[in-house]
C-alpha cells in the first residue's frame, strides 16, 4: 500500500516522540522556536538564567500537547552548564539560542562586555553542545542547531564583538558537523537576518536605520519570528538525514543580494 503524499510528509518532518532542547527559551526567538517544534510535536526542556522567566514559554508549551522540563543556569559558567545538563534525560534536538547583544562602538568595547558577549555566544554555546554532544554521540544519533547570524558572514559597525562569537559559531558548526558525522550527530546553523527582538530593538529605534534595511532586503519586510521555525523543524527531523555542517540563512535575501 503506498503512502499518501500528505502522510509522506507528516512523517517526514514529524518531531513526534522527539525530545528537544531550547538555550534561552524565555522571550523572542528561543520562545517561538520552543512553541514550534512543541506545535510540531516534540516535547521540550527549555533554559534560562532564571527558572521563573521560562514560564510563559512553558505553559505555551503545554497548551501545545507537549511535555516541559525548566532548567535554569548561566551559560557563560562552564560548571554550572556541566552540572545542570550532564545529569538530564537524552534529548534528540539541541536548539543552541541564548544569546547576548550590545551595541557599542569598537573604540568604546571593554574587557568585560567582550567577555560577556563572547562567553555567553560562543563559549557557553560550545560547552552546552560538548555536554549534550555527548550524550548524543553514546546513542549514536542527535541533532545540534546552532544559532549563527548575519554578522557570521558580514560586518556590521558597533557589532563587533557579537559578530566576533557569531562568526566563531559557524566555525564551530563545521568543525564539530565534520567531527561527529560519522558517529550519528548532525551539527548545522541558521544564520536570522534582521528580526525585531529585545537584543536587537536599537537597531529599530532608528527610523533612518530601519528605512535603510528595508531598502537592502529583497523581500521588502523584517523577519517575523515564525519564519525561523520550519528551518529548526527541518533539522531536527528526519527530512534533514543527510544534511550536516550547513548554515541556511533566513534574512529575506539580503545576504544573495549584497
């Protein structure tokens, strides 16, 4: 008997019995993937430095069907990343979000927010995929979605320690894709163009800014945050089996047109 087109692909792309991990899950981007790969029927645990401010995220969660796990820890402490995740149940999908942003000219950058940025983007990101790459890797199969971005590829003014981690993290997506593909763990990216969130909403202060990033996005809009979620779902489902080490960017054809 042959398989319906629409059941075909259901399955397909189907996190159904899947467990999937989401790095700050509280607010913006982490929350709407959550919610999406919950609606696309994953269970989920879901982090933040602080428990209580994964709540919204988690009771959408459960109004999704899904089950939910809150685990709070500072990514940038290696320890506390080592202790809160080297004990939890296996997971299937790893979601590498959290993420922190200042707009700062170079000249003006100190020790102390390079640190910050590069600790929570890059460091925190690489130790939370060692952890659960791990635990993948002794089950022979699991799937890493780090979260690149525009400035992975470009360079963007008063960005430059973020663009400094997220250019870094595509590094690290190829390097650990290459290492353990052939133990069964897939590490990819996504690399989100302009998306109005709490960490980028100076940006959108600026009515000349935002006029002048319109202008350089083919698709003549920002990014909505559902956008980013079928690109996730793809990854952390079977429709994606034979793609590793690969960085889709989601920005509306900016980065095709420059």
């Amino acid at each position: 008997m042959s398989t319906a087109p629409a059941d075909f692909l259901t399955t397909l792309y189907s996190l159904e019995g899947k467990r999937a991990l989401v790095t700050g899950a509280s607010r913006g981007i982490g929350q709407a993937l959550a919610l999406g790969l919950a609606q696309a029927g994953a269970d989920l645990v879901l982090t933040a430095r602080d428990a209580a401010s994964l709540e919204e995220t988690a009771q959408a969660v459960r109004e999704a069907g899904r089950q939910v796990e809150c685990i709070a820890f500072d990514q940038r402490d290696v320890a506390q990343v080592r202790e809160r995740l080297g004990a939890l149940a296996p997971v299937d999908l790893l979601v590498n979000n959290a993420g922190y942003e200042e707009i700062r000219p170079s000249e003006d950058v100190d020790e102390a927010l390079w640190d910050r940025i590069v600790d929570t983007n890059l460091k925190g990101a690489f130790f939370t995929a060692q952890v659960i790459g791990s635990q993948m890797l002794a089950r022979g199969q699991g799937s890493i979605v780090n979260l690149a971005s525009l400035t992975s590829f470009v360079g963007v003014p008063t960005a430059t320690p973020y663009g400094s981690s997220k250019t870094g993290l595509l590094g690290m997506t190829r390097a650990l894709a290459s290492e353990w593909a052939g133990r069964g763990v897939r590490v990819n990216a996504i690399a989100p163009g302009y998306f109005r969130t709490a960490l980028t909403e100076a940006f959108y202060e600026d009515p000349a800014w935002r006029d002048a990033m319109l202008g350089k996005i083919p698709l003549g809009r920002f990014g909505e945050l559902r956008d980013l979620v079928g690109a996730v779902v793809f990854f952390g489902s079977g429709a994606s089996a034979y793609v590793t080490g690969q960085c889709l960017g989601i920005d509306g054809g900016y980065l095709a047109s420059i």
